[in-house]
C-alpha cells in the first residue's frame, strides 16, 4: 500500500483529482489517499471576522448561541466539502480516508502523515504570495516539519498553468 496525505484548502473539482491521480499512474502498489481539510470554528476568530463585517462599526458578538449556530454550519460546509471530494476520489477507483480538523493544518498533516504512515504529502491551495515569499505558507511550513515528499499544487489549474 503506498498512503498519500492530502492536505485541501477547499472542495476538489474533478481537475485536481486527476492530476493527483495521474502523479501515481504506474505504481505497482495500491495507493490510499489521506484527505484532510481544516476548518476554523474557533470563536475569537468567528467573533472577530463577524465584527468585520460590521460595515465600518465596531460590534461585538457575544451570543454564545450565535456562535455555536456558525460553528456547527462551518463544520457542516466543510464536512460536505471533504465528502464531495473523497467521492470524487473513490469515482475513480481510489481508496480512501477522509479527515475534518481544527488543528493547525501543518500539525494535523504531520499528525496525519505519522498516523497513516504516509509516503508523501500534497497540499493543494489557491495562491498565496505574500505567505509564500515569506515561506510562512502551509508547504513551506510542511517542508520544514515532515520527512517525506512534499508537493505543493494549485487547486483548480491544469498541471499546465502551474508555476515551476
């Protein structure tokens, strides 16, 4: 069995799929694929990000139920989100696992990568520059704490679009 971690940022499409697919066409062993997709239902965070949409006033959400309403519909979209994806994985004869996380999305990779005894990681993202000049991004953060492979791809753009 050769395990792959993969650490989403969003949903797959059926792009990302196959190009992570094609990355392990001729191994002679069965590959499993580890899906992980984090979500942040932290309240300082919840409570912060609906202050901002505030339009300009400064509010404070402080309705524990309110909070825990948006909680449980963040970790309901991104249980949805991994679903989808893993079917997307399994429509193409793949195995696979499927974890939603609240950890630090590094930590939970290494977690992951430990627990399944993975032989490499991919993290797909959309981009983010300014985190990866300054290689605070979650791959150059991965790249510095796991002992395996680590590749870094763009959701949703062809193989082709990608830079080097």
């Amino acid at each position: 069995m050769y395990d792959v971690a993969l650490l989403i940022e969003r949903q797959l499409v059926e792009l990302d799929v196959d190009q992570v697919v094609a990355l392990h066409e001729g191994l002679d062993d069965t590959v499993r694929y580890h899906l992980l997709l984090p979500v942040d239902t932290s309240a300082s965070m919840l409570a912060s990000s609906m202050s901002a949409l505030g339009a300009g006033q400064i509010m404070t959400i402080s309705d524990a139920d309110v909070i825990t309403d948006v909680q449980e519909e963040l970790t309901s979209a991104g249980r949805a989100e991994l679903e989808a994806s893993a079917a997307l994985l399994a429509q193409r004869g793949q195995q696979v696992t499927a974890t939603l996380t609240e950890d630090d999305p590094v930590d939970a990779l290494a977690g992951l990568v430990a627990e399944t005894g993975s032989s490499e990681a991919i993290i797909l993202t959309e981009p983010h520059v300014v985190r990866e000049f300054l290689h605070v991004d979650w791959t150059s953060r991965a790249k510095r704490k796991l002992d395996v492979p680590t590749l870094h791809l763009l959701e949703h753009v062809p193989f082709s679009g990608q830079a080097p």
